[in-house]
C-alpha cells in the first residue's frame, strides 16, 4: 500500500508521483471528521474516478483517545481487508504524511504485516512559510516545530529556548498561544497563517486574529534574532 | 520573480506549479559549487531547454562567510538586471526555498525590491523520513530541527531536551553527531539517510556510517518516547 502526501490544500502541489500512484490503486482510504467531507480527499477530488474503492476513515475529534483510536483500528482493519484480497490501497494525507500526519496511525497499525510506501509531499509548514514571505530558518540556526495543545508552562518553556519556531495546529488553542507570546515579547513578531496556498488563505500579525475564528490548519511562525538571516 | 521549490531530487516530486512557472520564465538561477554541476539545476535538467538564459550562482565552500556573501550579492545583482529588464527569472531551489535554502540569501536581497513567489517543495526532511519509514513526530510531540554544523557542547545540549529531532547537513560533522547520541545513549535508535529520493538513497543504522563518506545532504532521525506514535 501507499501513503500519498497531497500538500497542503492546491492541487498544483499534488506531485507527479502521488498522481501515478492514484490512477494505479483500486482502493483509496482517507480522514474525515465524523460528518462532511474529507480535507485529503478534496485535494484530489478532480483525479478520483466512479471505479475506485473509497474508504472513508471517520475520526471523532473528542478529547479522549480511545474513540479516535477504535476509529483507526477500524480504517486499518478495513484496508486490511482490500490489500488481503490482492487490490492496492493509497492513503491519502493533506500535508507529508509523516510530519504529523494521521496516518501515522494506520502506519503503525499495518506497516507489521504489509509493505508500504510513503510518498512525501509539501508540508503545511513550508506552504506557510512562503505565504507569509517568511524564511523558517537558515545557516546553522535550530528550527522547532511544536504543536499548540500542549500545556501552557510547557509551551512557554519551549518556546523561550527558540529563536525560531513553528507553533503548529492552533485551533481553539490560538487565545493560549497568543498569551504566552505576549507573556515572552514575541508576539509582534510572530506571523499568523491560515489554509495556505488555499483560495482562503490569510497571513495576519498575531493582534489582528479573531480567535473565534481559528481553523486547526494554522500556525504562528515565529523568527528569532536580529541578523537578516546571512 | 520565484523562488522554486523542487523538491529532494526525485524529478516525480517536482510539483506542477514549479513545472508551470518554469515553462514561462525567460531566465532560471541556481546555486552551484566553485566547480561541477549544480544539484538544483540537475533536479529539473529535462526540463530546461536552450533558449532559458542561466545564472550559476557559483558558492565558494569556505567556512569564512565572506567569499559566500560576495557570491550571493553577484547572484542577486545578475538576476536583478535581468528583472529591470523585464525578464522574469526563476530561483531554482532543492528541497524547500525557506527551509535552510540558500535562496533565503537571494530573497534578502532581493525582496525589498522586487515581488517574489515562492512555491514550496518536498522538503529533504520528510523525503527522508518516508526513506527510513520513520515517522518525524505525531500528535502533540514537539520536533527540532538542528544543524550539525553547531558547536559540540550546544548540540548536546539541545538534543538532550528534544525527544523527536532531525539533525541536518552533516557531512564532515557526522563524527561529533554519532558522539553526541552515544554521550546521550541514543545512538542505537538514530536513523542515517542519505541522497532520499535518488536513485543513490541509503538508509543506515549509526553505527553502520563510515564519517569519510558522509555527504552534505545526509541526516539522522531520531524518534524519541516508548509509545507507539498513538
């Protein structure tokens, strides 16, 4: 089986790799929410035809583990089920399915028993970055990625030792991250950005965000250092 | 102008938008060695054709900073006349533009007078990671990215406090690496890759390296915690 990444959202980003491998697979299985449709499978949506299999993998977003959990067990199992009989699945992941990809999940669950190739793709990191006309890092500086929900004396932790930083899937996490920026004196420095390289996307400064309206696919880059990066 | 991502060196993970902007631009630069191709320019080779005007940025190596800063102001000089002229040129990058690009030198100096659009790439960090089939980080781990390069005793420091990392651009440094994670006790679980995505792709354990032939585009991936990612 496969794991496409399909980039962050514009389907000029899907590589000529992930495109092969979806007109050669019969079975395609992806992430949606419990209701609505999938964000991976959109990207592709213009490249599926009526004939493949579709195996949508319902995640419920609860705070608890165990539902999402029996949610992966049961997407695995399923493509389980199709590469047993001989079909080849792909995966499809918005983003680089290794970079905090859900399909990690069906990852760990399958790659024991079934052979399975991970194709790369943009990952929202990068597609924000050019949006926002904001390097992430350069020469020998450390670069760290950390996602929003973390606790907040943690997050204020690792943040206060990185000069450059990614603070990724804000969501309603968004109002704590802006606390501990402004907490730091960091927060005008700090670029927010939304569904990057989609029609929708926004590059705002950090005191100009609505954190009502915050969508998971964001993140705060954050530059450290007064050097122009030479 | 554009800043193009192209990706870690497969020439199937160039996206469309970079083949797109490449068919229509009059002019392409690159980064190259003192002597001998440029890896950036190979990436895309079939796809230039005789009539494209070139600018081989030519980057002494030297670990003085100067000759490289004096090479990347002659760069972004050339490319500027060419766009005072109405040429519009594209900045030919491996990996992703700002994901330790040298083109970051190029958009610094070239930004505050031009409009430039940079299309994002397959970053060597998530081609190499679906190499050695290691997921980067998951859920709510943080990740650092940090180049060898750093002195000893910082590397150290930062590696200690990071359970998932990826340390970049090793070359002649992968020896005070493999020291580092043997000091911390964690270079049995390290991953090596070199070249992800080409055809001379290896994937190693630590131990497995021999430092002389270790190249600039090589990493080692290191997955920390006892979970299993869920």
């Amino acid at each position: 089986m496969f794991g496409l990444g399909l980039g962050p959202g514009d389907p000029e980003l899907v590589t000529p790799r992930a495109r092969r491998i979806l007109r050669r697979v019969g079975v395609v299985a992806y992430p949606a929410p419990e209701t609505g449709p999938s964000f991976a499978r959109s990207i592709v949506a213009s490249l599926l035809t009526p004939a493949l299999t579709e195996i949508a993998i319902r995640v419920p977003m609860a705070p608890e583990r165990a539902p999402a959990q029996a949610a992966y067990d049961a997407g695995a199992a399923a493509i389980a089920r199709h590469l047993d009989r001989g079909s080849d699945v792909a995966a499809l992941c918005q983003g680089d399915p290794f970079f905090y990809g859900s399909f990690i999940q069906i990852f760990e669950r399958l790659a024991p028993r079934y052979r399975i190739e991970v194709v790369p793709g943009v990952a929202s990191l990068m597609a924000c970055a050019a949006a926002a006309q904001a390097p992430l890092a350069v020469r020998d500086e450390p670069l760290l990625v950390v996602p929003a929900p973390i606790e907040e004396g943690e997050l204020e932790r690792l943040l206060a030792g990185a000069d450059n930083a990614v603070i990724i899937k804000l969501g309603r996490h968004f109002a704590k991250v802006r606390r501990v920026l402004e907490r730091l004196g960091r927060a005008d420095r700090a670029i927010y950005v939304e569904r990057a390289s989609l029609a929708a996307e926004r590059v705002l400064p950090l005191a100009a965000v609505d954190p009502a309206t915050v969508p998971y696919f964001s993140l705060v880059l954050l530059r450290g250092g007064t050097e122009a990066g030479s």
